[in-house]
C-alpha cells in the first residue's frame, strides 16, 4: 500500500506527483494491468514465448 502525507505548505499537485512516483515505483499498475482480464494457460504461454523472442531478438545483455 502506497502512501504519501501531504506536508503544511505544500500543493495537492507536488504530493500527487510523489504519490504517482510512488505507485510507478511501487509496479502496482504493471500489476492491475497483468491481472485485469482472465488469462487461460495457452495464453500466457503464449505471452511468455513471445517474451522471450523478444529477449533473444533484442540480444539479452547483463
């Protein structure tokens, strides 16, 4: 859970920028996105393969 307090003298937008930093920071909307629709065992296999050509094509560096 991400939170963020809002100090005395400080504007809505500043401690909205902190807080979206946060949530980015955080992986919550990655994580809303994978998890907003069912997804069957042939498509995430799929998914996964596809992840990984894109890996080989892009020549994974370390």
């Amino acid at each position: 859970m991400t939170q963020v307090t809002v100090g005395e003298n400080e504007h809505i937008e500043s401690a909205l920028r902190r807080f979206k930093r946060e949530v980015s920071k955080a992986g919550i909307f990655q994580d809303m996105r994978k998890h907003r629709h069912f997804e069957t065992p042939e498509q995430k296999r799929k998914r996964k393969e596809t992840a990984r050509h894109r890996q080989r094509k892009r020549g994974f560096r370390i």
